[in-house]
C-alpha cells in the first residue's frame, strides 16, 4: 500500500540543488510532526511491551517492597509449562474461537448475501446490523445473561414453547461454551456481514450479468465470481475475528466472574495480575498469549501464502 | 438481475409457467416472500435483545419474575429507569465514561491527524516503516501489556529521581492507556483520508505564500472533516466500551465507568433473593440510547472508516 506515490505537496520545478534543500526541509518537518505519535506508542505500547518481557523474568508481586523483586530467569516459564490451569484456558478459549468464527463467518455471508440484493431499506438494515456491534460488549453479555436466565429467561420460554428442549435449561451452568459463544455470534456477524457487504459492492456487476448471459444460474454465479473476488474481504474479516476471540475478556468476565474452569485465557491472565498480585508470573502468561496470537497469524499468512502460489 | 434478457426471450419463446409467475404481480410478490422472510429474521435476530431489555425494564417486579414470562408488560412503569438514575455511582458512570472517551477521542485526534498529515502528504525515508508500525499496533492484544501497565500506573522510577506519576484508580490511567488502541487506529484511517485529497489545492495555497502548518490548519484539515468525525466517533464508542482496563485500574466506585458500572450494578428494588434485573436492563437500555442514536444517524460514515481501516489493510 506504500507503493501508492504521494504527490509531494511543494512546486516541483526549480534547480536540482534548491529541490534536494527543499526535500531535506520537508522530511524535517514530517518527522517532526511524527513526533507526538510516536512518543505516544511508544511509551503506551512499546516501552510496556518491553517491560512485560522483563518482568516475565522477575518474581515481581504487586506488593513490592515488602520483598525485593529478583530476576528468577525461566522459572515462571517452568511453572507455566505446568500450569493445568492455564493450560484449560487455552484449549477453551481455541474452542470459542473455532465455534465463533466459524459460525459468525457462515452467519455473515448468508446475511451479506441477503442483504446486498436491492431491496427499498437496505439503509436501516445496515444500520440495524450496525446496532449490535456499537454497544459495550458488557452491556450484550448483561442482556443476554437476563434472556439466558434458568427460570424467567425468554431463550427457555422460546425454547420450550417451540419444543426445542423438554424443559429449562441452565445455560450458564450447563452449557457455558454455548451461552458465550451466543452473545459473541450475535454481536458480532452482523458486523462481519458488513465487511464482506462491502467486499460484495465492489465487484462490479458487468461480471454477473456477463454470467448469466451465458447461462450461469446463481449458485455458480456465486462459487465462481462472488466468492473468489470476495477472497480479500474474507481473509481479512477472519483474521481479525480471529484475533478478537482469542483475547476475549469481556463475556467470559461477566458470565462467569473467575471461576475456575471457565476462565479464557486473558480472563486468567488479568485475575493472575490483579487479583492475586503476581505480576511476574502473569507477565509470562501475557507473553504466552502473544506469542499463541502471534502463531495464529502466522498460520493464517502461510495459508494465504500457500494458496496464491 | 436478468429479467431484462428474460423478457425479450419470452416475447419469442412460449412463455412457460415460471415466467407467467415472475411478470404477474402478485405472482413476484410470492416470489419475493422468502426474501423478506430473511430480511425479517435478520432485523428481528439484531433487535430482539434490545426489545427484550426494554420490555424487562418497563415491566414491573411484580410481573417481572412470574412465570409464564409475558412478552408485552401490562402495566409499563418507569420505576425501573428512575431507580437506575437514583444510583449515584451509575450517574457517575456516565459522567466518568463521557470525560474519559471525550478525551482519548481529543487526544487522538489532535495527534493523529498532525501524523497522518505526515504520513499522507509527505514523501520521505521510513514512512512505510511507520505506517506499519501503526498497523502491527492496530492488531496487538491488549491483554499482552497488562502486566506493565500495571506496573507504570501504580507509579515506578522511570529512571532515577524521574518518577511517572500514580495513576491507579484515576481517569487519568484509563486515558493513557486507551491512546494504546485509539491512536494507531486514527492515524491509520486519518491518513487514508489525507492521501485521497488531489494535490491542486495544496499547491495553491504554497503559490500564495502559505507555510505547511497553514495548509495543514486551514486547508486540509477542513477537507478531512468528514473523516475526523468518523474516526472520532469510533475512537469515542471504543473508549466508552473499553472493559478489561477499566476493570483493572479503577477500584472506587466513584471512578466507575459505564462498563463496570454495568457489569457490578446491583440496584436498590431487589430484595436479597432476587438480582434487579429490571433496574439493570433500565441502564443498560439508558446508556446504549446514544450509541444507537450515533450509529443510526453516522452509519454511512462509521462504514467508510470501518472498512478504511480494515479492508485496505
């Protein structure tokens, strides 16, 4: 994207000398309105990243002072290899995020699809689609644990009524993986519906009509042309899903508070911090979640990689 | 998309059934049945917690927790919204929430738009460097830094007498700290928008003897208007929705913000066997009121940056 040339701003005609002079001036200036920018990442992203490292390497309590924090090497990764609860954290977080995603992308592109036809108030229906992501995600956690409630919950009322379970349920306790995923499934495919909606308006319509002039019906029009040129929308739209589930806090948090067991990854993490105080031990459980995000991308650019070549 | 094509071959062709179907008008109409089906259960499947919580917050305890559930109140009472506003630290919220994303939207603005000129106006070594920088921090998992954070704010040498100052349990932690998400954000978005003005105007104003921090103040930030308030309304929904920090840094209920407020709301009405959920969803409905508001209203403009941020990546 940096291949776009900007045209420089200044009168492009003069001696040679006087523009290189000028050049020096104007880099000058850009670096210096850089300035404030920077100085903010990097004391608010890449000086803490830094110290998180750092502090992964110290037995550092909250209580500092009472005992001095030393350097204790690879010991909180040890303890962490260990750690069975972190490990349970894991695994259930990559199920949320294998179920969400999935389901939130399947979810998405039925709705994208609907929705992109002309229809009069495809408008308010982007908006209304819009709606769900605007909100907290603590408010939509809140409102649905109130629908999700054992006995005057409305998802049981449905239901029950509509014979879809013999009788009431408790999701929470029963089927936590579910009532999470619920909540982040609704608040978010309709977003994702949106990013591929605007993939979708971009393909221009030549494509089709020149599809159906040869007779293509509209399943092939949609395996050969929607979703191939749709590619770049969806890979970007699962990416950051991705990313987004697997740093889930808000849902898990509220639902269930810090029980052990249904705990995501940054749910432990932050209660290892700030409830309990080790901030050394919880530094490397944030770099152990960096670094398990960071595999993730990874493994998402090799397959992009792959299959273009 | 083809009834164009379909029409001239039926004036040729026997006109078989299904077409008979699609000219009538009745019969498109049928036709078109399943597909406001679908759009119906898609607009109901978005709205319906919204109903819900409303319709929860206007019925009163007495018919709240009976069963069978009624889906439509008999008796609406405001009691539910009143008791929420009562709540001192839930007014707080608001007002708390209202200062901290007013100022990270600020900050970010008036920062982000001095670099994304930089970025989208000017040629010079290491500004792709920079750009992805911003990138590589529009995707960094917030969670990965808590630790630090944690440590920066509950004030440390930064070296030797140089000390950061106390921030825990003030809005000031939380305004720092959501710079780490809004800025890469508003510089990467602000600096779509200053790359996309034509360079005439620019041009112009140097002829006329005007200094770049003038074209910057009077010509080009007036163009980018519309993207300032894009970029700034989703800088200003992020920080309001912001939760794994607020919970972390602020302890006193006073410094709540809505979120947390939400999150740890116990209202007066209930009684010590039932959770208020009457008076939860009133708030809950209170402070999504704006944000539906804003998204109705901006949702041409929160699109645009949305995938300006995200599609050209």
């Amino acid at each position: 994207m940096s291949s776009v040339a900007t045209p420089a701003p200044v009168p492009r005609r003069g001696r040679r000398r006087r523009r290189t002079k000028l050049q020096r001036r104007q880099t000058r200036f850009a670096w210096l309105l850089l300035v404030p920018a920077l100085a903010v990442v990097a004391f608010v992203a890449i000086y803490p990243l830094g110290r998180t490292v750092y502090q992964s390497f110290t037995d550092q309590e909250f209580l500092a002072g009472i005992t001095p924090t030393k350097w204790v090497g690879l010991d909180n990764y040890h303890q962490l290899i260990h750690d069975t609860i972190f490990r349970d954290t894991v695994v259930l977080t990559i199920k949320f995020t294998a179920i969400t995603v999935s389901i939130e992308f399947l979810l998405g592109l039925t709705i994208a699809l609907v929705v992109n036809s002309h229809f009069k108030g495809r408008g308010i229906m982007r908006a209304i689609m819009l709606v769900p992501w605007a909100i907290p995600t603590v408010v939509a956690a809140k409102m649905w644990l109130w629908m999700l409630d054992d006995t005057y919950g409305v998802i049981n009322d449905l239901f029950v009524r509509t014979h879809l379970i013999s009788h009431n349920q408790s999701w929470i306790v029963q089927h936590p993986l579910v009532a999470v995923s619920a909540v982040d499934i609704w608040k978010t495919a309709p977003f994702v519906a949106l990013l591929l909606l605007a993939g979708m308006q971009v393909i221009p319509n030549d494509l089709y009509e020149a599809a159906s002039v040869d007779g293509a019906n509209q399943l092939q029009q949609f395996w050969r042309i929607t979703l191939p040129l749709l590619r770049p929308a969806i890979l970007v739209a699962l990416i950051f899903r991705t990313l987004d589930a697997l740093r889930v806090f808000d849902v898990f948090q509220v639902f269930f508070g810090y029980r052990l067991g249904s705990q995501s990854m940054a749910v432990y993490n932050q209660s290892v911090i700030t409830q309990d105080g080790h901030v050394g031990y919880g530094s490397a459980v944030s770099v152990a979640i960096f670094l398990i995000i960071s595999l993730f991308v990874v493994i998402y650019v090799t397959v992009v990689r792959v299959s273009d070549e | 998309m083809s009834t164009a094509a379909e029409a001239t071959r039926a004036t040729v062709r026997p006109v078989s059934r299904s077409v008979r179907l699609r000219r009538s008008p009745l019969g498109r109409a049928l036709l078109r049945l399943p597909f406001w089906l679908l759009i119906v259960a898609i607009a109901v499947y978005a709205l319906f917690p919204f109903y819900w919580a409303l319709r929860s917050a206007i019925t009163p305890d007495s018919e709240l927790f009976t069963t069978p559930i009624t889906y439509f109140p008999s008796h609406p009472t405001w009691a539910h919204f009143h008791d929420a506003l009562s709540q001192s630290y839930f007014r707080r919220a608001l007002l708390n929430s209202t200062i901290v994303a007013g100022s990270v939207t600020a900050l970010s603005l008036a920062v982000g738009s001095l670099a994304a000129y930089a970025l989208g106006r000017f040629r010079f070594r290491g500004k792709s460097f920079v750009l992805y920088l911003m990138l590589s921090m529009t995707i960094f998992p917030q969670i990965a830094i808590l630790g630090a954070l944690y440590t920066m704010i509950s004030g440390f040498h930064i070296v030797g007498p140089v000390h950061f100052p106390k921030l825990y349990d003030s809005l000031f932690a939380l305004i720092f700290s959501y710079l780490i998400f809004t800025l890469p954000f508003t510089i990467w978005v602000l600096t779509s928008f200053m790359r996309a003005l034509p360079a005439d105007l620019e041009e112009a104003a140097y002829v006329d003897g005007a200094t770049p921090l003038q074209v910057f103040w009077k010509v080009l930030l007036p163009l980018i208007a519309p993207g300032l308030v894009t970029t700034g309304l989703l800088a200003f929904i992020a920080a309001w929705n912001e939760y794994l920090y607020a919970v972390s840094f602020i302890q006193s209920p006073s410094h709540y913000t809505v979120p947390v407020a939400i999150a740890t709301f116990s209202g007066s009405s209930g009684n010590a066997f039932q959770f208020p959920w009457g008076t939860v969803m009133a708030a809950t409905i209170i402070v999504t009121l704006p944000l539906i508001a804003a998204t109705l209203l901006l949702q041409r403009r929160i699109l645009a940056g949305l995938t300006a941020g995200a599609v050209k990546g």
